[in-house]
C-alpha cells in the first residue's frame, strides 16, 4: 500500500467568484478619473496665466507711474512708458485699458484687462493694478 505525500504549496489566494463581473473595472476607473485630472492640470494653467496677467498689469502700471511722476514727466509719458511695457508683454491680455492721471501732488496709473481664457467662448478673468505715486518737485531750501 501506497501512502501519498502531501505537500504544503505556498499560499494561494482562491480564485474568487465575482472576478469575472470586475471585468474592466480598471477601464472605468480610467474614464472616471482622465475628465478629472485633465480639469486640475487646465485649472492649474488658467490660475499661472491669470498671475503672470496680474504681474504685467502691475508692472505697466508701475512704469506708467514712475515716467509721470517725474518733475518734467507728462501723462504722455505715462502712456509711452505703458505702451512699451504692455509691448514687452504681449499676448498677455486679451484685452486691455490703461489710465494714467499726474496732479500737482499725485500720478496714478490703472490698467483693467482681461487675462486669456483656456475656455473657448469664455471671455478670461477680470484683472485690475493700480499703482500711485508722489510726483517729483523742486521745493527751494528753508533757512537754518
């Protein structure tokens, strides 16, 4: 008479029942999240695009403030110094109003623009700067 050896197998797990109902699971899962990533990655590039546009809205207008608050600064010089730096950069803006103001006391320059939109048909995110700044101006010596 034979006596059988048995073996331990290292563990398996069984085969289970439901695997054949889990059957592209992983294609669904797929279709699920690609929508949802793809939104977070154009959602991430219209916030960088709308900052950068808030950053160029701030320096123009800086420079419009800084031409016109000289002593023998205009507000067309406000304007040219506004123009060369939107002219730096372009393509920034979808659109674009710059308003400089020079006082006896006080330059302002504000530019009000419209960042581009990734989204067809949807005009971009409103963006505004202001910058202010005392105009410069010769004020003779007061005595000792």
């Amino acid at each position: 008479m034979r006596e059988r050896i048995r073996r331990e197998l290292p563990f398996r797990a069984p085969a289970r029942p439901d695997a054949e109902r889990e059957r592209g699971a992983a294609s669904l899962q797929t279709v699920i999240t690609y929508p949802v990533v793809l939104l977070l990655i154009f959602g991430i590039v219209q916030g960088v695009i709308y900052f950068h546009a808030q950053n160029v809205a701030r320096s123009v207008a800086n420079g419009a403030v800084q031409a016109a608050r000289l002593e023998t600064g205009t507000v067309a010089d406000g304007y040219a110094e506004a123009a060369v730096r939107l002219d730096r950069g372009r393509d920034v803006f979808a659109s674009v109003d710059v308003v400089v103001e020079r006082g006896e006391e006080i330059a302002t320059a504000t530019v009000v623009g419209l960042a581009p939109s990734l989204v067809p048909g949807f005009q971009g995110l409103r963006v505004e700067q202001t910058a202010t700044g005392p105009v410069e101006r010769f004020t003779p010596a007061v005595g000792p």
